[in-house]
C-alpha cells in the first residue's frame, strides 16, 4: 500500500514499533543457544537447569526471528541442528518426541513438536524426516492405531468437537487442539467438516469465539482464524469482528501477556488474508483507530522487557510451562523464548501486515557472520541450578 494512503500517525506508530527488536534480543538468543546440539533453551533458568534440554519449537522460534532479521543459518550450523533433530522421530509413528519429555506427550503438545521439528528441517537444514510423517501415513491407512481415533470418520470428528469445551474460558485450548491438528485434520479428509463446525460455533454477535467480548475472546479466535486464511475460505462475520477488537483494545482492561497483545494482530491477518474483493474496505474499518491499537500494543509489549535481553509471557513472570510441560522456572526477574518471540519479532511483523505497511527485514543483518561464529566457539553450557524438590 502506498505511503501517502496511511494516516500519518498510525504510519509514526508502526515506525516505533523497530523498539521491539533491539540487539538485546539479539544477545539473549546467544545466551540460550547450546553448542552441543545446535537447539537453543527456552530461557535463561531453562539453560541453567540439570533437568532441561533445549527444544525444536524454541529452536524454531529462533531461526524464524533471526532469518526476519536478515540473519542466516551457514553450512556447518544446519548439519549441526539437522543432525540433532532428524533422531527425535519415532520409526513407528513419524511423530518427533524431545528428550525432555520421551514419549509422554499428546494432544497439540505432541503435534507442535511435529511441526516445529519439521520445519527446522525443511526449512532451515534443507533436509527431510528420516521417515514417513504422520500426515502421510493417515492416508495410506486413516483407521491406523497410530492415528487419533476421532480422525477416523465425519461422525467421530463431531463427537470429538462436541466435546470440547467451547465456553469463553477454554476457547483458546479448544482452538488450540483444532489448529495444532489442522494438518492431520486435512489429510484425513475433514478439513471442511472442521471449518464449517467452527462457524457454527462463531458468536454472532461478536463475530468472535465464545460468550462476552474480552481478550480470552480474541485468544481462541486467533486458533481457529488459521480455517478462514484464504479467499476459499473467507472469515464470517468479518465487519463484527473488526469492532469487538478495536472494542476490546480500547477497553479499560490493558492485556496483561504477550499472546493477548499479539493474538488480535494474527486474527486480522488471517481474516484479511481470506477477503478478497472486500480487503481494502475491511483494512480501512482499522485505519481510523489504527495508532490507537498499535501504540497500546507496544506500550503493553514493553511492559514486559526484561533485564536479560527478552520478553516475559506475561506482565507478572516468564511462564514456567508451554502446552503444560515443564520448560523452565519462570523466575521473577527473567523473560522467556514465547514471549520474547511473539512480543518482538512477531508483534512488529503482524501490525505492519495487517494494515498493509512493508516493514524492513534487515535489522540484524550487520551481525551475521559474527553472531554465527560467536555460537560456533561458544562455550559449553554449565548447569548449575539444580532440580527443585516439588511438594
């Protein structure tokens, strides 16, 4: 979009937010990477600890934010974290388990491992899975015990979604466990029966997900957004839900984590991306207000900047627990890879999309050899926070 179409404080506002990816965040994904595996913690007390590993989904987090930075991976790094990742799939179901967790893990989990291992892979390394994928198996045997029961018929995958919990409170983890799924949902054949589920269940007259109008609101409409993110499938009730988020945004309850300040900014994304005709039209709902929103996103954002160079998942501590599973301690004083990722590289990302304006790629691109060769001689991580004793 041309510069002259954007109204000039919105177009200052998303200029402010290059504060969100400072060399500081740089410097602390330095100090999370591990020499050993090429992987890279999920915080500083994650790194520190006897009982944590380093993980695909932050190592993938990672290499997102460094290559939209200008920052790429050389050579002898992509065999390094190829070679380490291409292990965790299992032979006997092509799912991929980290160390930390062995097999005990399910649900979205289990399917973001997956997708986070492989993307390292394919997109970073070059390189493929050392077996078939889940999602190429189900199609050679969809009744297979490897493949989650409800994917084994239209009837099981509407019992399934009928039993989850779509009120206000649980409508980000029920959005979570359809978007995490969506690439199995699609090759067991049931993309549609999921998508026009999920309109059904769209408040109307929010044209958001679940009773009320609040950020938790916005959370769930952010997972399941990923089923209305092309003109096939364009987001209903699109107008609606362009006025409960500007509502939302101005209302007099601030958002108090990362994914509340970001998940609306992904939402409208997605919706736009699924307009066609009406893009423009439904971008220019946003313009008037649209400084507004960017600058309470990044007021908010820096809220959670911490002394260690990232951002904390929420305004009290870094989180202790993705998905449920033990990453970190989330100590008081410390930021975290989710929130550092999606308070930062992402938000600033997703702003500039959503209302058109091309954002600069390069910010990091001036310290590329020397970022790589500092992680190629650096040192062994020493653990020295032992594991707490848990009551």
């Amino acid at each position: 979009m041309d510069k002259n179409q954007i109204p000039a404080r919105l177009y200052e506002a998303l200029q402010r937010s290059d504060c969100l990816v400072g060399t500081d965040t740089l410097e602390y994904y330095y100090q999370l990477y591990d020499p050993e595996t090429g992987g890279f913690y999920y915080s500083i007390s994650s790194r520190d600890a006897e009982e944590m590993t380093p993980f695909a989904e932050g190592t993938n987090f990672v290499l997102s934010a460094l290559k939209d930075g200008g920052i790429t991976p050389p050579d002898w790094y992509k065999e390094k974290v190829c070679a380490w990742i291409q292990p965790h799939q299992d032979p006997d179901d092509g799912y991929f388990y980290e160390d930390l967790w062995g097999k005990n893990t399910a649900g979205p989990r289990k399917d973001r491992d997956l997708s986070y291992s492989v993307g390292i892979l394919r997109d970073y390394c070059g390189a493929e899975p050392l077996y078939a994928l889940p999602q190429e198996r189900i199609k050679n045997n969809p009744v297979s015990s490897a493949v989650p029961e409800y994917l084994h018929s239209k009837e099981k995958m509407i019992a399934y979604m009928d039993s989850l919990d779509w009120s206000t409170k649980s409508i980000w983890s029920t959005g979570q466990k359809l978007s995490t799924a969506r690439s199995m949902i699609s090759a067991a054949g049931l993309f549609e029966v999921v998508h026009d589920y999920i309109i059904a269940r769209q408040n109307p007259e929010t044209g958001l997900w679940g009773e009320g109008l609040g950020w938790m609101n916005t959370n769930g409409t952010m997972k399941v957004s990923g089923y209305f993110c092309e003109p096939s499938h364009p987001f209903p009730r699109m107008e609606r839900m362009i006025d409960s988020v500007l509502a939302i945004y101005s209302g007099a309850v601030p958002p108090t984590s990362a994914t509340w300040i970001w998940n609306p900014f992904v939402a409208l994304n997605n919706a736009l991306r699924s307009m066609e005709a009406d893009r423009e039209k439904m971008r220019g709902k946003l313009f008037a207000r649209g400084a507004d929103i960017v600058n309470c996103a990044i007021d908010n954002a820096m809220k959670l900047k911490r002394g260690d160079g990232g951002f904390a998942s929420s305004i009290n501590r870094a989180t202790p627990t993705q998905q449920g599973y033990l990453f970190g301690y989330g100590l008081a004083d410390e930021s975290d890879m989710d929130g550092t990722v999606i308070a930062g590289q992402r938000l600033r990302a997703h702003m500039h999309t959503v209302f058109g304006v091309p954002c600069s790629h390069d910010y990091f691109a001036q310290y590329n050899e020397e970022f790589w060769e500092r992680l190629r001689t650096k040192p062994p991580v020493q653990k020295c926070l032992p594991k707490p004793v848990r009551k």
